[in-house]
C-alpha cells in the first residue's frame, strides 16, 4: 500500500488567513484586494498543465503588470512562508505510517519546495511530486500516475489524503485512488459545503484517523 498526501492545508497550518496576509502584500504595491475567489482561479488557470517556477505569473494574471506581479510574488512568497507551521498529527502521522508515502502537491515549483526544505519534510516520503515541476496538476490524474509510478504502486492499494474536495477527492476519484478528506475542525462544514461532491471514501478530523483506515 502507498499513502500519498496532500501539502498546503493537510500537512502544513497557517497562522493567519492566507488571503490578509496576501492582500497585505498586493495594498503595498498599489493593488486593491484581491478576493480568494480570484487568486484561486488565477493559480488554477496558470499551473493547469504547466510547469512554472513561483508565484510571479499568477500575480500577473490578476494585475497585468509584470513588474508589479514580481514585487507581489515575492513579497508574498517570504510571508507565505513564515505564516506555514506543520500540524502536530501530521509530524506523528508521517513518522508513524510505515507504508511507502508520496507527497503530491499543486504550485510553484520553488515556492513548494521552499517549504518543503523549511520543515524538512522530504525525508518522510519516497516521492515528492510538485506540479510546477512536472507540469502536470491536481485534479487531473496524470500528476497521481507519476507519483504511482515513482513508488511501484497501483492505484487500488494506495489512498490520497486532502483537504480540497474539487481537487483532492475528484483527483483521488479520476486516477482510482481511495478518497481521505481531512477536514480538520469541520471547516467545511458551512452552507453547502457540507454535500461533498463527490463524497469522498473516508471523510477524518485528525490525520491519526489514518492508522484505522491503512491498518483495516
């Protein structure tokens, strides 16, 4: 069996909202906000089959000025970093799991790996696989096939762990894999949220949950 896990709101927190400190750094260089909504789409629209190197080209996407996205980009990229911490069930989860782990992540290239050098997590998986690096993205299956491949797994032994059901579920569901949302203090709880569509195999609180579902 292989687990393969999520980064950005799986394993790593973050201290303050990601869209302050983001609007933060764009009101310093002239920007008005920007709403989550946007940022997302913008990330998506860039990342989706491309490889790219940090943030600068979103940033773009949204502003239209080069110039202005780089100081954006970077600025945001120092913060966005000192805003990151890995949860404690995640630090335990990934010592503990014993079965062959990847780490399948949408973004920039250098911007995840940034983080994944901060809290030195690369020593946990036998895969890291980035989309900005393999051009390649969540939820499309190939990104799940490359990691697969890395590990000589197949996907009806191996499950996903995310947090974002229209990319880590529909991404777990379209290359095969078992769906694990972790959906920590019930924060998609609110409204509509709550109908995950689809649902996933295995909706958990705390990534401890895994040990039953890998050892069942």
């Amino acid at each position: 069996m292989a687990v393969l896990f999520d980064l950005d709101g799986t394993i790593l927190g973050f201290y303050r909202d990601k869209s302050k400190v983001r609007n933060e750094c764009a009101r310093k260089y002239g920007v008005s906000e920007i709403a989550p909504e946007e940022y997302y789409y913008a990330m998506r629209k860039v990342i989706q089959n491309s490889k790219i190197n940090d943030r600068e080209p979103v940033f773009e996407q949204i502003v239209g000025d080069s110039k202005v996205a780089r100081k954006i980009a970077q600025d945001y990229e120092k913060r966005s970093l000192e805003n990151s911490f890995v949860h404690e069930d995640a630090e335990e989860v990934l010592s503990g799991i014993k079965s062959k782990k990847g780490l399948v992540t949408n973004g920039p290239r250098s911007t995840q790996w940034r983080k994944i050098k901060k809290f030195d997590l690369e020593k946990y998986f036998d895969s890291v696989v980035v989309s900005g690096e393999v051009g390649k993205s969540k939820p499309g299956k190939e990104i799940f096939e490359i990691v697969l491949n890395n590990l000589e797994s197949s996907p009806d032994e191996s499950i996903y762990v995310g947090n974002v059901p229209e990319l880590d579920v529909v991404g777990a569901n379209n290359a095969g894999l078992v769906s694990v949302l972790i959906n920590r203090e019930c924060e998609l709880c609110r409204g509509d949220n709550r109908k995950f569509n689809p649902k996933p195999d295995y909706e958990i609180r705390d990534l401890r949950e895994l040990y039953g579902i890998v050892n069942s």
